[in-house]
C-alpha cells in the first residue's frame, strides 16, 4: 500500500513537470513580446484569481497559518516562481537554450545534494543510478537541441541558469518543511500571494516604460500559463512532494525538459531526432528506478 502511494505521488510529480515543461512552449511567444516582470505578474495574477474560491474555502486554515508556516511559504514564493523565473529568462539572454537545458538537466542531482544537506536524506545505489539516468536524459535532450547559439557573457549566463535551478529546488525543500501541516491548496494559494507581492513594483516599472497592449495570442498564453502551468502544477507538486524522498522528488524534474521537448515536435512541429527519443526513455529510467529505490 505504501508503494502504491508512493507511485500515485511520483506520478503526481511527473504530470506537474510536465505542465511545467508545457510553459515553456507556450512562453516562447511571451517572452518575445511582452516584459518579463509584467509577464510573470499577468500569469500570477491570473492563477490568483483562479484561486479565489479555494483561498475561501482555506480561509480558517489560512488564517491559523504559524509564523514558521509563513516564512517558509513566503520563501517557497520567492524561491520557487520569483527567483526561478527571473533568472531563466534573464540567464536565456546571454547563452543559448541548448547550454541551458544541459544546466537544467542538474536539478535532480541539485535537489539531491539538498535534500541530503538540509533533511538528511542519504540516497541508495539504485536512487543514485535514477538520478544518474535522469541527468543523462535530461543532458541528451540538451545537447541535441540547436535552438540558440551563446552570445556574450557566458559565465554570468551560466550562473544565473544554475541559480533558477537551485531556486527550484530550494522551492522543493521549503515544502517538504510543512508539507505535514499545511495543505497543497493552501499553499499554493499563499506562496503566489507572497509571488504576486514581492512582484509588483517591478511589473509596475515594466508596465510604466512598456505600455505594449497584449495580442490575443499572448492573452490566451497568460491564461494557460497563470491557471494550468502554475496553478494545477503547483498543486500537483506540493501535494505530492512531501510524501516522497528528495531523491524521487529531484529525478521528477527531469521530465521538464522531456515534456519541453516533446510538447515542441508535437505542438510547433520541431524535428525530433532518435538521441531526443533516447534522452526521453532515459529519464523516464530514471523516475523508474527512483521511485522503485523507495519502496
């Protein structure tokens, strides 16, 4: 029965990776017409609204939230939406998406390593080999895509990539803290809140310098973005990461990428060549493997 849950969690995982990897296809238009303050603020403000009801259905336990409770959802926000997509789309100005997806192919090892730092989470030889499969696929996704060559400054794009990932997974181990106390609805309730705060001034400032009007194109993109890449996603995650390791939970990021990938070939009508193929069987080996070392 425990594994049986353990696999429900790890699926639950894979799907919000999944959505997560949608947002990418769907935010190319974006970032190329809109700010990206302004942007993020849009979707936010979008998934907020979504989760009217559900804030007021939550208001007691909301409301009842401890101080501990806030400053760790307070740093989920910050961590896991502001930071995480600040610095992609800022470290995306100045290296290609190929070198960032090899970066990004580090979050299960990163979220490992974090894990293992701050809960004490040591994993086993076949979470290891997961984990190795995952970055492997992750990596192989990465070096196959030709979108983008590197421009200027590639180390401080570099750094900015690898600090999107390790916001990501900081995210994860900022739930795992409460995941025992504070529901997922909840949560992702408040942690956009605390986004949709922190993110104001500045998308104000965009708003202020940029006046673009947004075309219908971009709006419907806001849509999906703000209700189903943030809200269903976030849900999905916090509702399951804390009933699996870290381990599990970091080799879950690597199905980003693939969805990424795959979403392109089927959606944008991308080519997708037999070592992307490969790379997507590699990191499903990966959560496999992960959520089976578990057991």
């Amino acid at each position: 029965m425990s594994q049986r849950r353990n696999w429900k969690a790890t699926a639950q995982l894979v799907a919000a990776m999944s959505l997560a990897g949608s947002s990418v296809v769907v935010g190319k238009g974006l970032a190329g017409s809109l700010p990206v303050y302004l942007t993020t603020f849009a979707t936010l403000l979008v998934a907020q609204t979504v989760m009217l009801p559900y804030a007021w259905q939550k208001r007691e336990e909301i409301r009842s939230l401890e101080p501990r409770e806030w400053l760790y959802l307070f740093l989920q926000g910050i961590c896991g939406i502001v930071l995480f997509r600040v610095l992609m789309l800022s470290g995306l100005r100045t290296i290609g998406a190929a070198q960032a997806g090899i970066i990004t192919g580090t979050s299960p090892a990163v979220l490992t390593i974090l894990s293992w730092l701050m809960l004490g989470e040591r994993p086993s030889a076949l979470a290891t080999v997961g984990v190795l499969c995952a970055m492997g696929g992750a990596a192989g996704l990465a070096v196959t895509d030709t979108g983008g060559a590197a421009a200027g400054g590639i180390p401080w794009g570099i750094i900015l990539v690898f600090g999107a990932v390790v916001s990501e997974g900081l995210f994860s181990i900022w739930r795992k803290r409460i995941a025992a106390t504070v529901s997922a609805t909840a949560n992702t309730v408040v942690l956009v809140f605390c986004a949709m705060v922190t993110l104001f001034p500045m998308a104000l400032l965009d708003l202020l310098h940029n006046p673009a009007l947004p075309t219908t194109a971009d709006i419907l993109a806001i849509l999906y973005y703000g209700a189903i890449a943030t809200v269903v996603a976030y849900i999905l995650w916090t509702g399951a990461v804390g009933s699996v390791s870290g381990v599990t939970a970091g080799i879950t990021t690597a199905a980003m990428p693939a969805s990424a990938v795959l979403l392109s070939a089927l959606l944008l009508g991308e080519p997708l060549s037999a070592p992307q193929l490969s790379g997507c069987l590699l990191v499903v080996s990966g959560i496999v493997a992960g959520s089976w070392a578990t057991r």
